[in-house]
C-alpha cells in the first residue's frame, strides 16, 4: 500500500489553499451587499481549518513520495476539491442539490465548462467570481500536473517531454519551485493582459476579471445565459480567441521566453502543428459558411474563428449556435471536440502531440511495408521517438475511445436520446463544455439531466482531465497491495 502521509500532506495544503481564496468571493459579495458572503466566509473558515490540521497531522519532513503516491495524488486531490468547492454552491440562497453542487465545482475545476446554472445574468457576483476562481485554480493546477508529475509517470506519451521540457528549463531554473513560479508568473501575467483587453472592449470591470480567469484556464464560464454572445459587441470575441490560442500553447514555453529564448514557442512543433490545424479548420468553415449561408465575410470569420478555437482548445464558450449551419458544422464541431491544444497548456482532450506521434508512427508503417529490412527511424520534433513512447500514444488513444464509448453507453441506459448521451460523453471526458441536441447544446444546460447521468459525467470530467491513466491505475487492485 503506498505511504499515505506525503499525499494527505500535500492534499491538506491543497485544501487550505483553497478555503483561502473562498474569503475573495466573500469580500466581493460584502462590496456589492449581498448576504451570501457569509456562506462564503463560513464554508472558507472550514476548509482552510480541515486542510491545515490534515496538513499538519501528515506532516513529514524525511518522507519521499513515490511513484503509486503521486498517482494517488493526482486522482484523489481533484475529488476532495471538488467537493470542498462544493460548498458554498449548496448553502446560497438559491440552494443546489449535493449532485447539482458536485457537477457544478468539477466543472469548474477540471475546467470543463458545463453548467448546471440558469440565471446567471442576475446571480450574486461572489458564486459568480467563485465559479471563475475554480476554473482558474483548475486550469494553473493541470499545467503544473502536467509539468511535474504525468511525465515521470510516462503517461500517454507524456514522458516526450521530460527532456524537451525539464533540460532547458533546469539550466536557467534548476528548482522545480523557480519552474512553478516561472508558469505561474506567466499564467498571472496573460490573465491580466485578458482582463484589460477585455475592458477596453467595454465590458465591465467584473466580468473582465471573470472571463480572463475563465478564457486563460480555457474553463467557458460565463457570467450570463448567453454565454460569450452577452459580450461580443464590442469586439471582446477577439480578444477571448487571441487569448485561448494563448492558453492552449504549452507554458513551458513562455517560461523559456520570459528568460530570454522567444523562439521556444515556435521552435515546437505542438505549437506548429496546432496552428496550422487551426488556420485548415477555420479556413474550412469560413468557406462553409459563405457559401450556405450567403452572409457578409466579416461576420462568418469572426464567428466560424471564435467557435472553432473554444471548441478545440475545450474552453466552450458559445457565441451563435452553430448547431443551426448545418450537417457539416455540427458534425466538424463534434470532431474537433476529441483534438485539443498542446500538452502542458490548459487545453484539454487527446492534445495535439499525440495525433503528431500517431501520425508519425503510421507513416513509418506505411513506408516500411514494401521493404520490411529498411531503417527507417521515427521522429518527433527533430529527436527519435522511443518505442515505449509510441506504444503509450497508442494505449492512450485505445483507453480514451473505450472510457468514451463507455460512458456514452452508461448515458444511453439511463434514458438520454442518443445525441445527447453521445455528445454528453464527448463533453465531460474532452473537458469540453456544450454538446449538442436541444438539451445540452450551445443554447442549452445540464440542469435537466438526472442525477445518475450528472454523476457520470462528473466522473467522465476528471478521468479526461487527469489523462485517464492515473484514475485507472489508482482503481487496480495490485495497486493497493504491498
């Protein structure tokens, strides 16, 4: 059994961190007069309490952890925060459920983005900042998660970067905490070049703050019903898309650039290979929509730009419902859902990296089968590719389609209608946001399913977000024997 002491330290910390920063709503609701603030005040009280004295109680200055430690981490320290993020969504005026609580919070967290709330345009602005700060907290936490720790565990692939991320960066920043600060530095730093992008577009000072925290976590919360049409006006839609490109970038590389190497962002090929794909897709729709639709050019790039670049970088915003531009957009949207943006950013779903290895692995294929005896090596961002790294790309690839089907299947048995169910599953295990049908698509909200389907997305929500290894490894057998 793995040693628990170093986990339930860390995980204490976790907890009392974020208890802390339930005190920020609090003040916010004081400002504005609204009596929530003292479910805010009272719930952060708590948490902050229960994760110091867990913290302290594990308290272990020689202990190390290990390998099945950090894999226990990394699945166990997302739940527990779900439901202490819970919290405060149960105990506000306008009370929710524990399930409706638990869905919201692992939303936030895992930087999803689908929502269970309906008249958002009039909540108070402390669950609003609050429902913004889970998914900033979320989108920070997954870039260090996966910095530091899926690359050790040669997850999926990841362990490509130990060397293309960790050598440059340990020979400028030889600590692990000067590389976290570095990432945060740059995280804190683009949040606010949003927020002020979006204020000189003329949206508000609040939610300027809330959609930078929700556009640089690429979470899609919204401070209205109207997801991102609410502010588009003024021209705040290109500021999100300029800023989710942003945030779906790897951040190492920005830490690079800060310390005098710009060319770093460009130098990897994720970081390529998700621009061009990009510029094809919107190329492609934007055609699409000009010759369907027979609008002016300005308004089918702005909106064919803005919906591909939420919908592939998994924020989820929604600005038009494109499930009204017909078959081909519905069904490029839903494909786009399983791309993603590059590892170590934000962004979620399958991520760039891999389709690039899958890709590259398949032309070897190709190439060696009309002469078996050839050597032909294979490639990744000028450096041969290990064949352990290939075979995890594929394992990857075969467990993310099966945990889909699976969860699309359990969906399906609890009654939903087959689009729903289908694109319900996309969603929760892409971190995606709005799916489609009339129930929980772009126009849409989760709030009608039943409870049983919202407990299974919130699960879906967190083995896509945690790469699905971890969660699975963690639910072995072997894994608890000594």
């Amino acid at each position: 059994m793995p040693d628990l002491r170093p986990v339930l330290f860390i995980v204490g910390l976790m907890i009392a961190g974020l208890g802390a920063a339930m005190f920020i709503p609090m003040f916010v609701d004081i400002g504005y007069g609204n009596e929530g603030w003292q479910v805010f005040g009272l719930s952060g009280f708590i948490a902050t309490l229960m994760g110091t004295i867990l913290a302290l109680a594990n308290y272990a200055p020689k202990s190390h952890m290990r390998a099945r430690g950090a894999f226990l981490l990394t699945t166990f320290s997302w739940i527990i925060l779900a439901l202490i993020g819970a919290i405060p969504f149960m105990f506000q005026d306008n009370a929710m459920s524990l399930t409706d609580a638990y869905f919201e919070s692992m939303s936030g967290l895992t930087t999803t983005g689908s929502t269970v709330m309906t008249g958002l345009d009039d909540a108070p602005e402390g669950i609003l900042i609050w429902r913004a700060m889970l998914q900033w907290y979320g989108g920070v936490g997954i870039i260090i998660t996966a910095l530091a720790i899926l690359p050790r565990l040669n997850i999926g692939g990841m362990q490509l970067f130990k060397t293309e991320w960790f050598d440059p960066m340990g020979k400028i920043l030889p600590r692990a905490g000067q590389i976290a600060a570095g990432i945060g530095v740059a995280y804190i730093g683009l949040s606010i070049a949003c927020a002020i992008g979006y204020i000189l577009t003329g949206v508000g000072t609040f939610d300027a703050i809330c959609l930078s925290m929700t556009t640089l976590s690429t979470g899609g919360f919204a401070n209205s019903d109207a997801s991102f049409a609410a502010y588009a006006d003024g021209g705040a839609d290109m500021v999100a898309s300029l800023f989710m490109v942003f945030a779906a970038m790897p951040f190492a590389a920005y830490v690079l650039a800060m310390r005098g190497n710009p060319s770093a962002i460009f130098r990897n090929p994720q970081t390529r290979g998700f621009i061009l794909l990009l510029l094809i897709i919107i190329a492609v729709m934007v055609g699409y929509m000009e010759v369907n639709n027979h609008v002016s050019t300005a308004h089918p790039i702005r909106l064919a730009m803005f919906n591909v670049i939420s919908v592939i970088t998994g924020t989820g915003y929604s600005f038009g419902d494109y499930q009204a531009w017909g078959s081909l957009a519905v069904t490029l949207f839903f494909v786009i859902m399983f791309v993603g943006g590059c590892a170590g950013s934000t962004s979620c779903s399958i991520k760039i990296f891999r389709f690039q290895v899958a890709f590259e692995a398949l032309r070897a294929y190709i190439l060696r089968m009309p002469s078996p005896h050839a050597v032909r090596p294979m490639r990744y961002g000028g450096r041969p590719l290990e064949k352990s790294t290939v075979y995890s790309v594929m394992a990857f690839f075969f467990v993310f389609i099966a945990c889909y089907a699976g969860t699309a299947m359990a969906l399906s048995l609890i009654g939903l209608d087959d689009i729903t169910a289908l694109s319900s599953a996309a969603t929760a295990i892409t971190n995606v946001g709005p799916g489609l049908g009339d129930i929980v698509g772009p126009a849409g909200s989760f709030q009608p399913l039943p409870d049983a389907a919202k407990w299974i997305m919130s699960l879906a929500m967190i083995v896509g977000r945690l790469e699905i290894i971890p969660v699975l490894v963690v639910l072995t057998p072997s894994f608890w024997r000594a």
